[in-house]
C-alpha cells in the first residue's frame, strides 16, 4: 500500500499531476483512487490501511447501492416465508422512506454522521418518532443482510445504535404514545355493562369473546372449534390470520396461549356451537373468514352507538377491536373490589400474549392499583412502631 505522485502532460503541453493510493483489501484485490491533493491521499491511505487490516473495508466498485441492498434484503425476507402483511410493511420503509433518501449511495459511502442526518431530516419531514425507530431498524437489517452477503464490512446503524441515549428514547416513546386512560383508550366498566347489553345476533359471540378474552383480531378471526374447550371452559390460541386471509401461527412463541372463558361467555359459546355450521368459530355468511372491517363497522361501531358510547351524535367512541383488548387486560389487572380478577403482573402477561413482561409492564404497569395509599401507610407505621 502506497502513495505515489503521477504526472503527466495534456494535448496541449499543460502539465497536469495527480497523488494515486494503490492497495490490496482483505480479498486480495488490487485498487486504486486518484485524489488532486497529496492531503485527501494521505487521509485516505491511513483510513483505509486501518480498515482493511481490522476487516471493514469494502471497495466502492464492489459495493452495491442501498436501493440493491434493499432488494436482496426483500428478496432474503420472502425465501425465510415472512407473512404478506410483514412484507408489505418493510415494502413500505423501503420505497417510502429509505430508498427516496438513501437509495442512489453505494453501502461503502455510508458513515455513522450520513445516518444519523438521515434520521434527522425523516424527523425534520414530519415522520413520526415510532415510525423512525421501524425505518431506521429495516436499514439496519437491510446492512446486516448484505453484511452476510460480503458486500459491505460494516453495519453503520449499530454504530449509531451505540451512541444512543436508549433510556431517552425510551421515555420519548412514551411520551409519543401516552399512556392508556381508561374511558379514553380503554373502556370503563360501565361501557363494557352497557355494551354488552346491545350486542345481538352474530356479534355477540364474538365480541363477548373480545371483551373477556382479550384475543386479538387476528387471532380471533383464525380461532376454529377445535381450539375452544367447552368442557374445560377455556380456549387455546394456536394461530392467527392477516388481512389476505392466510393461516399462520401466533406473533411469537407467548402467543400460543390457554385463556379461560367466564360463566357469560362459555354459555354464549355452547349456544353458538348449536348454530354453527363451520370449523371456524366466528366465520363469515359463508363459512370463511371473518373481515376486520365487518366486524368493526357491522359489529362494534353500531352497538356501541346503540349503547350511548359515543363520542359525537352517530359517531362510535372506540373505533376498533384493541380497545376491547385493553379492556380485558385492565379487567385483568383492577381489584376485585373494583369488579376485577386482580391478577400479578407476570399472570396478565401470558393471558395477554405478550413477548416479555416487560411489554406488559411498560403498555398497562400504570393500571395496577396503589398500595400505598393513607390507611395502609398509616397501618405500616403503627406497625413499624410496634415492633
């Protein structure tokens, strides 16, 4: 590896000079780049010396763009059998975002500074900050699937990921989100009496599964007969189904899950069972899987209209299923005193399907009741004393 002055004349008789760096990279290729300055050469032959002995240097003339990177990534997403839905979803970051900001620079020129302006100006262009977080983890994805491939040495993104303030962004996440209040995103009690009180027909079932199951929609569209144990009175989730109706197992392996069914949702059943002429619980007219939107423009919109939950005239106050689901976990977590089952956070995790118990905690950890409220400070004091 060398830098070398290489001078020459033009046509004309113009002198003309130019400092070159030849070197061999980690494959035993040989490469040279021609800068006007002896300064530019001489940085790039101490950068580039480094990177190749510590294996992160890859050639600008072997390196791809982020938009091929971003192909090969898909096209690894689609032989690994990843759902429909999910491919959508990184089709999406990719064309959307990533490939409109990103998508003519070689993966070789990509530096920690360059993403770090890149998650700037997604911010600065109105992207909100969950939305970031998902884009900036795909391209993270999209390096690492060409990382495996030889095609870039280094993954960028983690270096960015490492400097990081997590905890802050943690704390901003939530303040994004917000935090669930019950009768705004949640349910009240009170709704729930007067809900079910309106639900008839070919809903009833199903959102009274809903309510006192807290399966979500997917899974509630996938849930068929065999899973439902009407002797035992409880259910079993085994799978789920996305938008184009394809079967798949659940979210992840805490999804698969046993939940018991209470008194008014375990009679509901049996005499649904009677009515049924398919293997899926809560089929459509013709025995196939149910659509979302019926079930919430059909089902739970107008019941929730002729129950009075509204939040302007005609107007249903929650506007999907997830609202029940947050209702079951909060039913899960209040008193008993408060109509509740009052169960220990790790219990509410797996009725939920959660990944973690740390997903539960940070979605519903503010839900669980004080106890540290006047009399019992009071009763701990008197003992504290006492002894």
């Amino acid at each position: 590896m060398a830098v070398r002055k290489r001078t020459w004349k033009t046509k004309s008789g113009q002198p003309q000079e130019a400092w070159i760096v030849a070197y061999v990279d980690a494959q035993g290729d040989r490469h040279i780049r021609t800068f006007e300055r002896k300064k530019e050469a001489d940085a790039f032959h101490a950068s580039v010396n480094v990177e190749v002995r510590l294996g992160l240097h890859t050639s600008p003339n072997k390196s791809p763009t982020v938009a091929e990177a971003a192909d090969l990534y898909l096209q690894t997403c689609r032989q690994d059998g990843l759902e429909r839905t999910t491919l959508d979803s990184y089709k999406q970051h990719v064309t959307l975002h990533i490939v409109p900001l990103l998508g003519t620079m070689r993966l070789s020129e990509l530096t920690t500074p360059l993403i770090r302006n890149f998650v700037d100006r997604l911010r600065q262009s109105g992207r909100s900050l969950i939305l970031t977080k998902k884009i900036l983890v795909r391209l993270g994805s999209i390096l690492t699937d060409a990382q495996e491939r030889g095609l870039v040495a280094q993954n960028v993104v983690r270096n960015l990921k490492a400097k990081r303030r997590r905890g802050a962004d943690r704390q901003a996440d939530a303040r994004t989100r917000g935090k669930l209040k019950v009768g705004v995103g949640i349910p009240a009690p009170d709704e729930i009496r007067a809900l079910i009180a309106q639900l008839q027909g070919r809903w009833r079932p199903l959102l009274l599964t809903a309510i006192f199951t807290g399966l979500r929609a997917s899974e509630l569209r996938a849930l068929s007969w065999r899973d439902v144990d009407l002797k035992r009175g409880e259910l079993h989730v085994r799978r789920r189904v996305d938008r184009y109706r394809a079967f798949g197992p659940p979210k992840s392996a805490a999804g698969e899950r046993t939940v018991p069914l209470p008194p008014i949702l375990l009679n509901t059943l049996k005499e649904h069972r009677l009515a049924s002429k398919s293997d899926l619980v809560f089929a459509n007219g013709v025995g196939n899987v149910e659509d979302i939107n019926n079930i919430v423009k059909r089902g739970l919109q107008p019941a929730q209209i002729a129950a009075g939950i509204i939040q302007a005239p005609g107007k249903a106050k929650y506007t999907g299923l997830h609202s029940l689901r947050h209702f079951y976990a909060s039913w899960c977590i209040n008193r008993r005193a408060d109509g509740g089952l009052e169960l220990p956070l790790k219990v509410v995790q797996t009725r939920m399907g959660h990944s973690s118990i740390t997903m539960t905690a940070d979605t519903y950890g503010h839900l669980f009741p004080r106890t540290d409220d006047g009399s019992e400070l009071a009763a701990a004091e008197q003992g504290l004393y006492a002894t």
